[in-house]
C-alpha cells in the first residue's frame, strides 16, 4: 500500500495575492479546529483534536477593479489552478503573512459601474506540511 504524500512548496517561490489585489477589505470568517465528538447517552460529552493545527479561513472582497485589474485577478486564479496550489497573502489588519489557498471552486464577480469590478471569495490557511519555509 502506497503512503499519500503532500505537494511541498518553497514558500519563496509563492506568489502574493496583496501585488494584484492592492484594494480589499478581509474579515476571519471561522476558525476551523478538526476534532471529534462522543456524545454518550448518560449526557457525558468527550472531544478530542483530531489533528495539531487551526485551519482559518477569511472572507475577502475586492473593490474598484478595473478590466485589467480583473483580468490580473484571473491570471493569478488560474495560475494558482484555483483551489489547488497555495500563495502568500498579509492581513493588512493584523499585518500577518500567511500561506492560504483559495477555498471557492468559483470566484464571484459583480459589475459595479462601466469598468469598476468588485470580487468575493474565501481563502483558507494552507496545511502547514505542504509550505516549506527554509527553500
């Protein structure tokens, strides 16, 4: 029987979603812990960590972008193949880098007037065996 491997990535080689999405506002949108949960039928309740990291994910919104703005965005999507392959990205909040992946198999975009776009989606962190920090 084979044994899965992860996909490692250098992460000084990931691109960073902050150099094509320059206007945006983010938000945590949950904080994902893996456990699980034993309910018994005497009321007691037992959970355990089913796995050592916190899984983020954030809501972002992109304002005010322009066809070429928008198209860059694309760019970025597919070269990332979408869900698939992680890149860097810093909460301007918190001034935070962290390495997430798009967490939508589709992007949603809304015209807002002649050539001005708006963007949504949701990023999530990205397993931190998949980066590789020292390559």
């Amino acid at each position: 029987m084979a044994t899965p491997q992860l996909t490692k990535y250098a992460a000084s080689t990931l691109p960073v979603l902050n150099d094509v999405l320059t206007f945006f506002s983010s938000r945590i949108h949950r904080t994902v812990r893996h456990q699980s949960r034993f309910e018994a039928r005497s009321g007691l309740v037992q959970t355990s960590e089913a796995s050592q990291y916190t899984r983020n994910t954030w809501a972002i919104i992109g304002y005010l972008l322009t066809n070429a703005d928008k198209e860059a965005f694309e760019a970025f999507w597919e070269g990332r193949k979408g869900i698939c392959i992680p890149f860097k990205w810093t909460d301007d909040t918190k001034k935070a880098l962290h390495y997430v992946r798009f967490a939508d198999s589709e992007i949603a975009y809304q015209r807002i007037k002649g050539e001005a776009w708006t963007v949504e989606f949701d990023i999530e962190s990205a397993h931190p065996l998949e980066i590789d920090v020292e390559a």
